[in-house]
C-alpha cells in the first residue's frame, strides 16, 4: 500500500546575499492512511519547518532553498505549482496551531471564519447549509451552545473554547492529512488532555491521518502509533510508539524522554556537531522511514 | 558612527538620503562664495535682468527685479537650516522632559502634564503657529518662537508613550527594588531607551520644521523681503504663473529636494535603528 | 428599582455609549484649555488691542471707552471670564475686517473648507489605504519600493508647493481644470448646505455641479498628497506586522487566496491602529487647508484667517482658531467611535463562556 505522505531525503536552507543556512540535512518520513505519526525534538530542530514543507508554505518564500521529494497522494508537493499547492490546503490537508486564541482571527466573528473554511471545499455553500454544518461540527467537539459560539469573537471565548472551534474548522473538511503543529501548548495542561483525546477521538472516527508536531514525547505517547525523533535537522530514531517507549536507542532520545517534567535548565544534552552518534543513521525500531 | 555610515550606505534610498542633505547644507554653508551673485542675498535691483528665465547667466531665472533665483535659494536655505536647527535644540529636550516626567512619575503630574499636552495638540499644528505669528511681529525670532511653541507637544507625546512602555519593563522594576531614585531611574534608565525614536523623529522633523517654517513664510507670516525665503519667494511668483514659472517651481523644488533628504535619511535611520512607525 | 433607571443603567452599560461620554468628557476640559491658550495668546499681543481697533487717530476718550467696554481695564482672569460667558452665547464679538460678527463671518466661510477639507479626506483614505495594502501585499518586492518613494516624496513637499505645480501642469499647460475658484460666475445657487457640490445637487442643476466639482478637485488633490502618502505608508507598516500573526498563518494554511487574505484577513486589524493617525492627518489638513486655499483662491475660513491675520483683527483670528479646534475635537472623537464600532474588542468587552 502507498503510504499517503512519503517524504524522500528533504533538504532545506534558508540563503541571504550573505549566508547560507542550512536547516533540513535530508529527512526521510511515512504516514500511512489514517495513521497517527509523531515528530518530536527541541524547538529550532527543524520540526515546524517540516510541517509547512508539507503544507507548501514555505515553498513561496523567496529565501527557502527546498531539495527532496513529498510525495501527497502520488503527487510531489515540491514539483507543484502554485496554484495546485493552495488547492490542496484547508481541503485535503489542514492544520491546527499552538496558540488557538491568536490562531483566530481577533476582527471577525467565529462564524464568518469558519464559513470561509466551509467553502474552501464548496465555494458555492449556502448560508443555511454553512450554518446547519457548522452546528454539527461544534456539536461534534462538544461544544454546549454552538449557536452562541458562531456569533462570538475569539478573544470572547476561553483558549480551549477556542481549541475545540479550531479542531472543528480543521476537519470540517474532512481532510486526509492533519498537521497538528504543538496543539494546545499555549494552554492550561488539563484542557490541553481533554481537546486532544477528543481530536483523537475524532480523528479516529474519520480514518484522518495526523502528524503532531511536538517537544514533548511523554504526550505523543498516549497519542501516536509511531514516532520520529527530530535532532538538528535529522532524523534520529524512529518505530513504533510502544518499541521506541521501551527501549529508546539514541543518546537524544534518552535525553529527551528523561528532560520531560523538568523545569529548571535545559537539560538536553549538547551533542557535538561532527561525531559518530550525530552523523550515523537513524536507530530504527522498524518499520518505514 | 562609522559603523552607522557604512550601513546607511548599503541602502541607496538611505545613501540618496545623506548625499542630499550633505549638498543641501554645503550649499547653506558656502553660500557667500559659491553663489553666483551674493549680493543678491539683499535689497538690490537689476531690472536690465529682470524677470527672465533659466539663461546661462542665471540658471533658474531672475526674479522681478533682477536678482538670480538660484542664489537667493542658496542664501534661503541658510535660514531656513538655521532655523530648523534652532527649533530642535529647543523642542525635544523640553517635550522629552514633560513626557519622561509624566510618564514615569504618573499621578496628577501626569494627568496635568498630557491634558496640556492635549490642548496643544489639538490645534491643528499650522494653525497654531499661525496664531501666533498672528499677534507677534513678523521675525525670524518670533517664527522660530512659534514653531517651538507647536512642536514641543509632539516630543512629549513620543516620549511618554514610550516611557509608559517602558515603565512595565523588567529592568526599570529592577532598578526600583535595589532602591535607585526616580532621577536616576528616568534619565539613566529609561531616556536611553527613548533615544532612538528621538533620534530618528528629529531627523524626519528637520524637513518638517522647514515646511512648516516655509508655509509660515508664504502666508506673509514669517521672515520677511528682502531676507530671502523659500515660502515667500513661492508666494510672489505665484501671482506671475504661468509666464514666470521659474519664479515659483526653482523655490518649490528647492524646498522639496532639502526636506525629501532628510526625509530618506530619517527613514534610513528607523530601519538602522529599529524604531517603530 | 425603578424602570427608567434600569433603561439608563442599560444605556450607560453600552459600551459605545460609554466610550463617547468619556470622549466628550476629555473634549471638554480640553477645549476649555484650548480658549485658555488662545486668550493667552491673544492677550500676548504688544500694543492696546483697543487702539489698534480703533486706528492711530482716534481720540484717547474713545480708546478709553472702548477698553472699558472690552473689559481690558479688569484683571485678565476676568477678562478671561467675559470671553467665555460671551463664546457660550455664540457671541465672538466684532469682525473689523468685514465689519460684520465673527460669527456671521465663520458660517459664511467654514463650509467651503469643510467641503474642501472633507474631499481632500476621501482622496486620502481612497488612495492611501489601497496604496498601503499594495505595498504590504508586495513587502519587499518593487511595488513596496514604489509607494515608499511615492509616500516619502509626497510628505516632502509643503501642500502650497504641490498646489502650484498642479496649477501649472493641469490648469495652465494642460487646462483640464479651471484655474480658481468654487464655482463659474455665471451658476446662481441658493445656499442651503453651503457645500457647492450638495448645493448644485439639490438645485438639480448637474451642469453647475460638474463646474463645481471640477473647481474642488485640484485643491483637493494638492491638499491630499502628503496625506495620502502618509496613510499609505501607516497602512503598510501595520500590515506588514499583522503579516506576522498566527492567524495569518493559518489562513495561508487554509488556502485562502493571497488577494484576499490582504484585503480582508490582514486589512481590518491593521486599519484599527491607522485610524488614529488618519484622524491625526485630518487635522493637518485643516491647517494646510490655508495654503492651499491661499493658491486657488478658493473662499473658505482659512483666507479669511489670513485676511484677518494680517490685519491684527483679534476677535476675528481667536473666534477662527475656536473653531477649527472645536471642528478638530469633533473629528476626532467620530474617529474614536469608528474605530471603536470596528474593533469588536471595544464593542463586546463580555465573555461568551466565562
């Protein structure tokens, strides 16, 4: 079976007239349809990159220099022009940001956010359809007074009322690809349990793909089916979530998962640019790169 | 400062910027011995020459008795520099003043201090010193006093705005809890946080102070004949248009050349400088 | 409680309604301190302002009498006094230009440079914000490059300057506009606004509107360019940082159309904070309105101030200042609402959910 995304060898350097700054050296990752996949390491990793890569973000800015291949479907997102690259956002793919409440637009009604996202699917929605959509996809976050949301602003509303509203907006489309960049980071840690076991909930209900983007492998635990360990724009390690938990193999790894509950100091260890742990393939646990 | 030079000379607007004022205030300084006819610079006539235009004896024309424009405008910007310089060595240390004090004090210092800054600033700013060019004698001194008078607010405003901001800062907190006293913590502390919004709006207002000084000017406010000025000498030529164009445009252009240099300049700066808009 | 305190208790509950009580509040103390500095100002003038009402040969009795009438014999906080129990009864004294009440003189001339100042404001928001958009929309790249030039070009220049060169390039060498003036000599329109283009409107004569209109479009233009470049560039700056937000962010990762991200996504948070100084520009525009009213010879308040100006005619210059501060004070608090009717922070300060 074709996975649904493959990424081959991914390079990427950000270049001005003076330097040339190197940030992917060549990452190689799969999610299979429907399948949940983590990308965990440090901020400045090159994990977030990756994810507007996917997305065909990045591929328009003028000082991103991108090599490899992502390859979405059959198609590769790299060799796509423009416009087929817009196509696929908010349609087959859709993401979910960090900080819900400045995610949203703070000058316009919830409501009139969420049609737009509606009608990136079907431009020609009316307003009762959007509307009865709409209801249902709140109802389906489980959000008590879904007529009451609509018509409020973001900033009116608590950061997980905003999750939840964002979590709708992403899979009212019913994406196969869900780009779920550090979500809920930005909130308290009990809301932030509660919104993602009901996006897993969700996801698994619709066969959405998702690759979560995050710093902190203890969630990714409960969440993912397989994990890839991200380190100064390589990957690591990689397997499945159970293997990679039982017997992490890289010396980042093991770093990464014993920093977690810490508080004070950085605690990941520093590994020298040019030496052999850096520089060897990744440690698989099995499975497809 | 060298630093600050090579920088600005990376960007052509900024280089475009320094190239124009350093010849605009070159031109100011020698004008005694580069312009072509100094004695123009006063009352004197000439009507075997007057009012013709650009010839290679006077190459923006002569006016309507004989003297040559271009020197005249040479002469013109040493006013109108001076003038300029004599209002920002007056307006921003006392707006900075007022500003730093009822932004850090707080208080009814506070409150007293921005209502009359409101006052001020709620006359529009021409009409303002147009009021008061209105009741004084028409000088150089006295437009210089008007113009201080309107500008003055603008550097409280800045300045309390941003010494409000800075107040909240963690450094300022700092400073308070190892006891410093207010003196201290307002000019060692936060003025120096202040400087390059100063810096760079007083560069952006050396053109503005000669628009306004040169408006006060073409309304019959400012400095008068036979000193030459660029406002007014726009003002007389206006009534000769369209025959007489040179009467009117060299003056105009010679003010727009000055001013878009500082201008460029002062942009230039925001940027170096990482001051907001 | 009673039912009528509980309607005033909603009203004041309103938050817009809130936001202009207070705006009138501060309005009010601060047009008390601006007829304060115009006394002042006023009062700084050498020389008996009772003389110079009267000229050089008047008879010392009559000088006396009218300072005695003019209460400039009394202490100056109570000639502070009668200016203001005078100014509340609309009373601004005598006019010895037109010889006529400051008054009289102000209804007749504040019209034409609202309906100057007004045209120049619509030039200024239609140009400069579509201006603004275009360059953050191309940040970087030689539309922003452009209107950068434009708008630093335009602010260069002092408005009497860009009045005279249009003057010549399109009234003289190319005569597409007339030269000065409201109107042509031979319209007779009844004045009802005072506002020559809604005054031809309601006439029903279109032919005279069209004079009229094509008189008030080169001044307007001369008297909006330093502000049309300044609201472009504010515009831009505020875009580019709105640029920079999350929710960009995610509405580039939704697909929307760049054209409409700008226009839409980007536009109305960043318009929020240029309104301000959009207000800021009206008010440099009611000042340069004299120098370029001075150039068409176009019949407004600001030729009269100047008129008035160089005769020293004290009631006539305080009563103009009085009123272009008051026409100020009211834009900007139409502006404040605005803005405040825009920023549904402001207009819902409760929580949904809370």
């Amino acid at each position: 079976m074709t996975p649904l995304l493959a990424i081959n060898s991914l390079t990427l350097a950000f270049k001005n007239l003076f330097q040339h700054t190197p940030v992917l050296h060549g990452i190689s990752l799969s999610i299979a349809k429907g399948e949940k996949v983590a990308l965990v390491g440090e901020s400045g990793s090159g994990k977030s990159v990756t994810a507007r890569i996917i997305l065909g973000l990045l591929q328009e800015t003028a000082t991103a220099e991108i090599g490899g291949e992502v390859w979405f479907e059959g198609r590769d997102i790299n060799a796509m022009r423009k416009a087929e690259r817009a196509a696929l956002r908010g349609t087959d793919m859709s993401m979910i940001f960090q900080d819900p409440t400045s995610s949203l637009n703070p000058t316009y009604t919830i409501r009139s956010q969420f049609v737009e996202v509606l009608r990136r699917r079907t431009a020609d929605l009316s307003r009762g359809d959007c509307d009865e959509r709409m209801i249902s996809l709140l109802e389906e976050v489980r959000i008590p007074d879904p007529l009451r949301v609509l018509e409020a602003y973001p900033f009116q509303l608590s950061g997980g009322m905003n999750q939840r509203v964002m979590i709708a907006m992403a899979l009212a489309n019913r994406p196969k690809l869900l780009l779920a960049d550090e979500p809920g980071t930005a909130l308290d840690v009990s809301v932030q349990a509660q919104t993602l076991s009901l996006m897993h909930h969700l996801v698994d209900n619709h066969q959405t793909a998702v690759l979560f983007i995050s710093h902190n492998l203890g969630v990714m635990r409960e969440f993912a089916d397989r994990v890839y360990v991200i380190y100064r724009g390589r990957i690591v390690e990689y397997g499945s979530t159970g293997s990679l938990f039982a017997g992490p193999l890289h010396p980042y790894t093991q770093a990464l998962m014993a920093a977690v509950p810490r508080i004070t100091g950085s605690g990941l260890p520093d590994l020298p640019e040019i030496s052999d742990t850096f520089l060897a393939p990744p440690v698989s646990h099995g499975g497809t790169l | 400062m060298i630093r600050t030079l090579r920088i600005v000379g990376q960007n052509p607007l900024s280089l475009l910027g320094l190239i124009l004022v350093a010849l605009v205030v070159l031109a100011a300084a020698l004008a005694p011995w580069i312009s072509p006819f100094p004695s123009h610079n006063g009352a004197v006539v000439d009507f075997v020459y007057a009012n013709q235009g650009p010839t290679a004896r006077n190459w923006m024309g002569t006016d309507l008795v004989g003297r040559d424009i271009l020197s005249r405008i040479l002469y013109a910007y040493q006013i109108s520099l001076f003038l300029s310089l004599v209002v920002l060595a007056i307006a921003p240390p006392v707006g900075t003043l007022v500003g730093l004090l009822a932004g850090y004090m707080g208080g009814w210092v506070e409150t007293i201090l921005m209502r009359i800054v409101d006052v001020f600033l709620s006359i529009p700013p021409l009409v303002l010193a147009i009021a008061m060019m209105g009741v004084l004698e028409p000088t150089l001194t006295n437009a210089m006093l008007a113009v201080t008078v309107m500008w003055w607010p603008w550097y409280a405003r800045l300045v309390y705005s941003l010494a409000r901001s800075e107040r909240e800062e963690g450094y300022v907190l700092a400073a308070e809890v190892i006891g410093a006293s207010t003196a201290h913590i307002t000019f060692r502390e936060i003025l120096p946080n202040c400087l390059p919004a100063i810096i760079t709006k007083m560069t952006l207002d050396m053109g503005f102070v000669i628009i306004i000084a040169s408006s006060l000017s073409f309304l019959g406010l400012g400095v008068q004949p036979p000193t030459p000025d660029l406002g007014s000498m726009v003002a007389e030529g206006a009534r000769y248009l369209p025959d007489s164009w040179w009467l009117t445009v060299f003056p105009g252009l010679a003010i727009l050349v000055a001013v878009f240099g500082f201008n460029l300049l002062g942009d230039g700066l925001r940027d170096l400088l990482g001051v907001d808009e | 409680m009673r039912p009528g305190s509980f309607l005033g208790q909603h009203i004041l509950n309103s938050p817009l309604i809130r936001l202009l009580l207070q705006r009138l509040g501060i309005s009010f103390i601060v047009l008390i301190g601006v007829s304060m500095l115009i006394f002042v100002i006023a009062r700084v003038i050498p020389g008996d302002p009772a003389r110079i009402a009267l000229g050089p040969n008047a008879a010392p009795e009559q000088v006396a009498s009218l300072r005695a009438a003019m209460h400039l014999d009394d202490p100056i906080v109570v000639q502070y006094g009668f200016f203001v129990l005078d100014v509340t009864r609309g009373d601004l004294g005598k006019s010895l230009y037109t010889n006529r009440p400051v008054t009289v003189d102000i209804v007749q001339f504040l019209p034409a440079t609202l309906e100057l100042v007004f045209a120049a404001g619509i030039i200024m928001v239609g140009l400069g914000l579509p201006l603004g958009i275009l360059a953050a929309r191309y940040h970087g790249r030689w539309p922003d490059n452009a209107v950068r030039i434009f708008a630093l070009l335009t602010v260069s220049a002092p408005s009497f300057v860009w009045a005279v060169i249009l003057m010549l390039l399109f009234a003289f060498y190319l005569p597409l506009f007339p030269i000065a003036g409201r109107i042509s000599d031979i319209y007779e329109i009844d004045r009802v606004t005072g506002f020559m283009t809604i005054d031809t409107l309601i006439a029903g004569n279109l032919v005279a509107f069209q004079d009229a209109f094509s008189h008030l479009v080169l001044p307007a233009v001369a008297l909006s360019l330093s502000g049309i470049g300044q609201a472009a560039r504010l515009t831009r700056a505020n875009m580019v940082e709105t640029y920079e937000k999350p929710f960009i962010e995610m509405a580039q990762a939704y697909g929307f159309f760049p054209s409409r991200i700008a226009r839409i996504y980007v536009f109305k948070p960043s318009l929020i904070p240029s309104l301000t100084i959009i207000g800021l520009d009206f008010a440099a525009m009611l000042g340069n309105a004299f120098l370029v009213e001075a150039v068409f010879a176009w019949p407004g308040l600001s030729r009269y101030g100047v008129a008035v100006i160089l005769r020293k005619d004290l009631n006539a210059i305080m009563g103009t200042v009085l009123v272009i501060a008051i026409t100020f004070l009211i834009v900007n608090i139409l502006v404040d609402l605005l803005i405040a009717f825009l920023n549904p922070r402001i207009r819902y300060s409760t929580r949904v959910d809370a």
